[in-house]
C-alpha cells in the first residue's frame, strides 16, 4: 500500500501535499512531505499556494487551522475523519461566551483577553479573535503569553490548564495569581484577591499527558539520576516543573539530535515520538517516562486510510475534506494572525 501511495504522489506532483505531526506512526511520517509540531504545520500549511490538496495527517484541529489559513482553491483533507482531539472538544463557542459573561460581571467590562492554545476548535479561535485575542502553540506559548501579559487585561487561556500553567509560571506569574474555571461546573476559583488575579486557566487537559503521575516521574528520577528528563508542557504543574526540561515536539526532538553521543534522555510525550526518537538515535540513552502515553486519535491516520483519501480525490469524492465555515474562519485567521505575527 505504501508503494501505491508513493505512485500516486508521483504522478499528483506538486498538486498534493502531506503534512504529518511528529505524533503519527513511522509508516505516516515516512510518506509525508513535511513533518512538524503544530507551529511549522501551521506555517507550511500558510506558505504552499501550489497544492490543491492538502492531506492532514493528524488530528481535526490541526486540518481545521490549515484550511483557515490556506486559499478557497485549496482543498483541506483528513484521512480519519473521526481523529479528534479530547482536549480540543473540552471548550466551544457557546460556554466560552458564558464564561466570559460571568468574567465581565465578577471583574468588569473588556478586562479580558482570551488566548487559546491552537489544539481548539476553530469556533473557539474565533471567539478570541473577536475579543481581539489570539493563539499560541507549545513552540510559541512563552512569547505570546508574555506580550498578552502585557496588555493591561486578565487573560483567559483556553482549553489547556497544564500548558497555561506552566507558562505563565515560567513568566513569573505567582500560582496564587492563576484562577481556574471549571467549564463544567461553571465555577471560577481563585485564591487571592481580585485585583491580584493574571491569568484564568479553562479547566481543560490533554489525557495522554495530565496523567503522567507522580510516582512514574519520582521512580524515573531515582532509578535512572544519569539522565535528563525532558517533557512537552502539556504535563501537570507537578512533574514539568520539576523536568530539566520542558517544550514543544519540535523542541524535544532538537534537545535529543543536538546531544552528544552517549547522552541519556528520559522524555515525557507520545509514545510513537519517542519510539522514533529511540530508532533515529542510537548512539544516544532515550527511555519513555510513562509507556501509557498514546493518543489513540493520532493512531487512527494509517496507510489505508491515506491511500482510501488518495483514491477519493482521483474520484472527485471530497468527504474527507474539513471545512471551516467562512465567518467562523474570518474571526480565526485574526487571532492565528496574530500569532503567526508575533511568533
Ligand atoms: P506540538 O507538536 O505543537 O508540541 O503539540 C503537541 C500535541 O499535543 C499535538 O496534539
Ligand atoms: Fe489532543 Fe493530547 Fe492527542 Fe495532542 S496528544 S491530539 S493534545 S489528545
């Protein structure tokens, strides 16, 4: 199957493009044109004007923002259609808004600047560009969190507690100054006094990384003291703040290739990264923090489905293709503009 697909991207050319996260499975990657972390994804995605179809091996946020950001005459198609993200569907539209009425009545009118992470809904991308907010990435989080710091307003960082947390601490941002808004519950928390309050953190997690407990990261650190450990910012308050290192794929991936030969890396992110990073790096130690660490929803890309996407195309069938509606994705491309500016 994977020879039938590198047929057809031979005869397709540059009409087809296939853009693939570092979280996809070895087979994937090896197929695509580019591989990135969500950040390079997004500005490849934004700099190819020559495909007519963009293949987005990933999840559907991810096909989502390149479709925002790509041209009406580019096509944007995700192998499975059902690859979500739970993370992403812990926030929409509707009870941002909510939130955001009840942030309005606890500390004014227009003293909030909502700032989501790109694993989001394009509606909530929207929501923030319309408040004159924006996006960040893991790769970016720390610039664009500083200047949103900056701008005389509480921010309201959407969906990712754990990535909010984690920066704005890095920021100096007191964990006391953090509120926490418990989507469910329609609840805010917070333990200092209102004038105190920088930052409100969605109630929102990413499972392959918030369950990184505490006793796999001590057990780590005390079986292995030789090695580095190394994590994305997606982990809990708890253990990345205790990591010798925390950032992006992208980031993690650099941290492992740039090391001296002989360099002993304990990394805290999906498994099928890791795994690739063990393959690619033998002259180097590289362990897994916690083997559990698999986003099922990244898994569901595979070459069947990426060859089924191939063949639809050749038929005119576009059923796999993600379609942001044009005012949702005018708002959007605002707030990503923003980011693409700023980052
Ligand atoms: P990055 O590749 O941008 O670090 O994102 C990680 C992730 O969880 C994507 O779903
Ligand atoms: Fe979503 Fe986490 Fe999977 Fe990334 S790894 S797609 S954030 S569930």
């Amino acid at each position: 199957m994977t020879d039938e697909i590198k047929k057809i991207k031979e005869e397709m050319g540059d009409e087809l493009f296939i853009l693939a996260h570092h979280y996809q499975t070895d087979e994937i990657v090896a197929l695509a044109d580019a591989v990135g972390d969500s950040l390079k994804l997004a500005q490849i995605a934004k700099l190819n004007k020559k495909a007519k179809y963009i293949i987005f091996c990933g999840v559907h946020f991810m096909a989502e923002t390149a479709d925002i950001l790509t041209e009406d005459y580019q096509r944007v198609l995700l192998p499975a259609t059902d690859a979500g993200c739970p993370m992403a569907d812990m926030a929409d539209k509707a009870s941002a808004e909510k939130c955001m009425a009840k942030l309005a009545e606890e500390f004014g009118e227009n003293k909030i600047l909502p700032i989501t992470y790109v694993n989001s809904k394009a509606e909530v991308k929207a929501f923030c560009g319309n408040y004159g907010g924006t996006v960040v990435t893991s790769g970016n989080a720390d610039k664009i969190l500083k200047w949103g710091l900056g701008q005389n307003k509480i921010i309201l960082f959407l969906p990712d507690q754990n990535l909010g947390r984690n920066t704005a601490y890095d920021l100096g941002v007191k964990l006391e100054e953090m509120a926490v808004y418990d989507q469910i519950r329609e609840k805010l928390y917070y333990n200092c006094k209102k004038e105190d309050v920088k930052i409100i953190l969605w109630g929102g997690y990413c499972h392959v990384h918030h369950f990184i407990m505490d006793e796999t990261f001590d057990e780590a650190r005390k079986n292995n003291p030789d090695y580095k450990i190394i994590l994305h910012p997606e982990c809990r308050y708890d253990i990345a703040e205790r990591a010798d290192g925390k950032g992006s794929t992208e980031y993690l991936i650099n941290q492992v290739k740039n090391a001296p030969a002989g360099s002993k890396f304990i990394v805290g992110t999906e498994k099928n990264l890791v795994d690739r990073l063990i393959k690619d790096n033998p002259d180097k130690n590289i362990k897994i923090l916690d083997s559990k660490s698999i986003c099922r929803n990244m898994n569901k890309v595979a070459a069947e489905n990426l060859f089924e996407t191939l063949e639809d195309i050749k038929k005119g069938d576009f059923s796999r293709q993600v379609v942001v509606d044009k005012e949702t994705a005018k708002q959007a491309v605002k707030a990503l503009d923003t980011m693409l500016a700023l980052s």
